[in-house]
C-alpha cells in the first residue's frame, strides 16, 4: 500500500495534457488502483478542489471488494458536491440486497444536502429496482422536493421502474402520486425518451399529464 499524499497526488493530476478528459483521469485511477494507492488523504479537499473528487472516489471503491463495505465507504463519505458525482456511484452498490438499500435510501431522501438526497434515488437505478415485489416500497420513497436536481433523479428512476413494471407504474402515477406536476412531467419525458418503453405504453403514460396538471394546480 502507498499511502499518498496530496502534493503527489496534485502533481500527476497537473501533468496530464491540457484540456484532459475522463479517459485521462480513468487511466490515472487505474494506475494508483493497480499499485494500491491510499488515497485517504484527499478526502478534505474533494469540496474545494473538484478534480479529486473522482480520483478520491474511484481509486478508494474499486480497492475495495465487499459491496457492503463500499455501502458503507459511501456513506460515511457523503461528500457530493455537483449533480453527477452521484451517479458515478451507483455501479458500486448495485449488488446490495433490497434491505440494507432500502436502510440507507430511507435516510438519504430526508437529508438536507440535496446531492444526498438525489443519492438516496438514483443509487436504485439498477438491478435493485428490478424485483416486482419491491416495486411500491420503492415507489413509497418519492417526495415532493423543490431542487431541480432532486426532482431529476425521482424523474430518472419512475421512468426506470416503467421500463419493467409499466402496468404498476402507470397506476401508482395516475392515482397514489402526489408528486409536483413538474415532477410527474419530467418523469413522463423520460419515458417517453426511453428506447425501452413501447409505444403503446408512452401513449398511456402522455394521457395523463391533462389529470396530472390539473392535480398539481390544485395541491
């Protein structure tokens, strides 16, 4: 294990070609991976200085094995300062069995750091959101929230849930949801974006923006 320290990290991250892509940055994780970099030392600064907020995450989680203490790493390093630094994450917990997600997205949607609580959603955007018997606890999650970040990870995993599940969804949506218009309007996009989603459902799910509009004005 090489235990690093900032300067050494600043420096390799300085040296790649101007105007560097994420395929530059990736391949810097990759070597630091293979050579068992500690990379702890980063974490003070990952809010500051953004260009180490993936390095800190990538070359920690993937040194580590066990979905459950990557759960766990997350959790205690909720430091998510932009919109997309949380999805980068989800490929990390996807194998985490429905209870323990559930145990730590119950608690990141009540938080106040809206990039937590966007976590809280989107970490589900994978096989996890796949069992049908676990389709209204999911569901059960969704809460009318005012930041627009917040209310694109709700759209993103409603129209997930669709992909599988459209009969359910399409019933929770028109008759349970208390959702925002703008949130339920988002969500339908989505779908309706989706290559995944038939036709024939997208048309089902367009019919009820009028019920829906017309829902949220009055709420």
């Amino acid at each position: 294990m090489i235990t690093a320290t900032k300067d050494m990290i600043r420096h390799d991250v300085d040296a790649l070609p101007e105007n560097y892509k994420t395929k530059d940055v990736d391949a810097l994780i990759a070597r630091y991976v293979r050579e068992k970099y500690d990379v702890s030392c980063l974490r003070e600064f990952v809010l500051s200085e953004q260009d180490l907020h993936r390095i800190y995450y990538y070359v920690s989680l993937k040194q580590i094995r066990d979905v459950y203490a990557r759960a766990e790493f997350i959790d205690r390093n909720l430091l998510f300062s932009d919109w997309w630094h949380t999805d980068q994450l989800i490929k990390f917990v996807s194998a985490l069995d429905f209870k323990t997600a559930m145990r730590y997205a119950k608690r990141y949607v009540k938080s106040r750091d809206l990039f937590v609580r966007r976590w809280g959603y989107v970490m589900w955007i994978s096989k996890l959101c796949r069992d049908p018997e676990h389709v209204d606890e999911i569901l059960l999650l969704m809460k009318n929230d005012d930041e627009y970040y917040v209310q694109m990870a709700q759209a993103w995993l409603i129209a997930e849930l669709a992909i599988f599940f459209p009969e359910r969804v399409l019933t929770w949506m028109e008759n349970e949801n208390d959702l925002h218009y703008h949130t339920n309007g988002k969500a339908i996009q989505k779908i309706c974006d989706s290559f995944r989603v038939s036709s024939e459902n997208k048309e089902k799910f367009k019919a009820l923006r009028p019920k829906l509009r017309e829902r949220g004005e009055t709420t």
